[in-house]
C-alpha cells in the first residue's frame, strides 16, 4: 500500500451544489499519495447524506464541525493531518489531477521552504473561467504580473511587507499547500476576525518561511455572491484588517530575522497606506449601493461611469500631491509604487530568485 504524503482538508457547510465536483477533483488526482479530511459544520442541505458515500473508504475521514465558525472546523482539519503535506481545498472550490504530484515534487527539491504557491483562476457557479490567473496579476497584484512565467523563492520578509500593500498576495488558501510542520508554529487559525482569518494566517505565515512559487495552473477559486469571503467592502471586514495589519506588525517586530530592517521602516506609513485603502474600498462600496437605489439601467450605467472617471481623477490628485511631499505629509501612493518603495526602501531583494523548474521526477 502506497504510504501517503499529503492531506486534503476540505471545510464544507451547505454547499451541495459545488460538493461533489470538489470530490471528484480530489478522486482525479494523478498520484495515489493522497488522504482526506472533511469536515461538515452540520449542513442542512443533504451534505453530510452525501458525504456518508466515502465514510469506508480508507482515504477518507468524515467529520463533524464544532459549530464555532468557519475558521473553527478549519482548525479541525488540521488537527487530522498526519501527512508530511497538506491543503485547504473549500467545497466550493476545485483543484486540477496534477496538483498532489507537482507541490509535493516542488517542496521536495526546497526542503527549508514549507509553503508552495501556484496559479489558479476565478471561476463562477457554472464553473466557467471568469478571470485568468494573469488578469488576476495584471488588475489586483501588479508587482508579481512581471514575474509570475519563472519559478522562483519569495524571501518572507517581502512576503509580509506585501501584505500591507495588496492586503494578501494569494488571493485564496487553495492557491498554497503546506509542509505540515507549519502547523505547531502557525497555532491554527483566529476566529476572533470574521471572514479575515485567512488574511491573519497568510501574514502570519512570513514569520516562519519563504515561500516557493511555481508556474502551474493547479486550482480554481469559484467567486459568487453568497461566498463567506465576498465582504470585503464591508466596514467589519476593513476594521478586522486593520486589527490584524496592526498586531501583525508588532510580532513582525520582535522577530530577530527582521532587525535590521527596525532603523529604516515608517510603521505608520505602512498602516496609513492600508487604511487609506480599505476606507476607500469601504466608500466605494457605500456610494455603489446608493448609486443603484432608485436607478434606472441606463442612468446606473451614466453614474457609475461617472463615478468611476471621480475616482481615477482623485487618484490621480492624491498620487501627485504624495509625491510633491515625498511621501512625508501624505503616505497614499499606486500599489506599485508603494511596493516598490517599500522595496528600496527596505533592502529587500527583487525580482525574486529563481529555482530550478520543472523538475524530472
């Protein structure tokens, strides 16, 4: 019997409608070195019914959640790993059969590394691709979009600085797979900030690896409106990242590894720059809710051009008047820009280094 080497931990409440596509994709999988653990938060729409299937198959753990939140029987899946990798894959979502052989391979050849990134797209409800991993780069993560064709080892300290900047630069858990002796360092996931959770543990993440990217299209992330994650404009929302930007930091701070980074760094800065960001984000949200009361199709479609002509504009005004004061008087600038000052500013290595890929097995 094949010894296995990596963990699914597949989180499911009330998502029958996406459940057994997610399964398949695991059942899929082009390497048999594979064991699953899923945890059912007590679903009321014939989930567990359907889960009752796999309870005797040897690969497969069905479990019970806790009924203490989402990030609660995250943590229970953790708790079930045993396996030298694993991988958060929500039931909503998909991976592709080559997932298992290709980041088991990759961490393999970066023993000190005990994380491994990897492309996915957005998809919605039919499954059908809505947003390449490229458009994703391109439109929400512009300093990666010129290095995402090569392999390559992010240094953590530019990991964690990139959080203050695009908030995470994964986008979703099921673009990671982990080495599992991240777990007794990372103490689980917080349920103390809603839907931010994963937000805290990717940051988190920093203090302890670099992370390892490869250039392979392994997952899907499916985007639609009932999602737990889909929130990101709400004020509960902006202020749990506040909260975790701002606890993060201090932590950041103690660590030894980033010492000599103390004498050059603005904290401030760092959380003004986010702030400024997610209250925008927060407004935006706002004056888009008030723009579709009482709205007329063609007269939406005339004010949210015009609002979104306001908004380049005020970009535009507020990046020329934090250059004029050279960042001092008003920290706001392009998340490109930002990043890159981090960078210099910083000493931190860019572009990335890169690693051998692909790997003969």
């Amino acid at each position: 019997m094949t010894r296995s080497r990596f963990t699914f931990c597949i989180p499911n409440l009330n998502k029958i409608q996406y459940l057994p596509i997610c399964i398949d994709s695991v059942l899929s999988q082009d390497s048999d070195v594979w064991e699953c653990v899923i945890v059912d938060g007590f679903s009321s729409d014939g989930s567990w019914d359907y889960l009752q299937q796999f309870a005797s198959d040897s690969r497969f753990k069905i479990l019970r959640g806790l009924k203490q939140g989402m990030y609660a029987d995250w943590n229970e899946c953790l708790k079930h790993v045993d396996t030298e990798y694993f991988y958060f894959l929500p039931s909503d979502d998909v991976c592709n059969e080559d997932l298992v052989s290709k980041t088991t391979l990759a961490l393999d050849s970066q023993p000190d590394i005990d994380a491994c990134h990897f492309q996915f797209n957005y998809v919605d409800e039919q499954g059908q691709v809505t947003r390449s991993y490229d458009q994703i780069l391109r439109s929400q993560l512009s300093l990666y979009s010129g290095v995402s064709h090569y392999a390559h080892r992010r240094s953590a300290h530019c990991e964690f600085m990139m959080h203050f900047v695009y908030r995470t630069v994964y986008r979703t858990m099921n673009s990671l797979v982990f080495r599992r002796n991240i777990i007794g360092k990372m103490n689980g996931f917080s349920s103390s900030y809603g839907s931010a959770g994963d937000y805290d543990w990717s940051m988190r993440l920093s203090f302890y690896t670099d992370v390892l990217y490869i250039p392979e299209l392994l997952a899907a992330w499916r985007r639609y409106d009932e999602q737990a994650t889909q929130a990101p404009g709400s004020p509960q929302n902006f202020e749990n990242i506040i909260k975790i930007a701002a606890s993060n930091l201090e932590q950041f701070l103690q660590l030894n590894s980033a010492h000599y980074l103390h004498a050059q760094m603005e904290k401030q800065n760092l959380l003004a720059h986010l702030k400024y960001k997610y209250r925008n984000s927060v407004d935006r949200h706002s004056i888009q809710k008030d723009l579709e009361k009482d709205s007329t199709p063609s007269d939406l479609n005339m004010r949210q051009a015009l609002f979104a002509r306001l908004v380049f504009f005020r970009g535009l005004s507020l990046r020329f008047f934090a250059r004029l004061t050279r960042y001092r008087l008003f920290p706001y600038v392009s998340e490109k820009g930002f990043s890159r000052k981090l960078l210099r500013d910083l000493g931190l290595t860019w572009p990335p280094v890169s690693v051998d890929w692909p790997l003969d097995r």
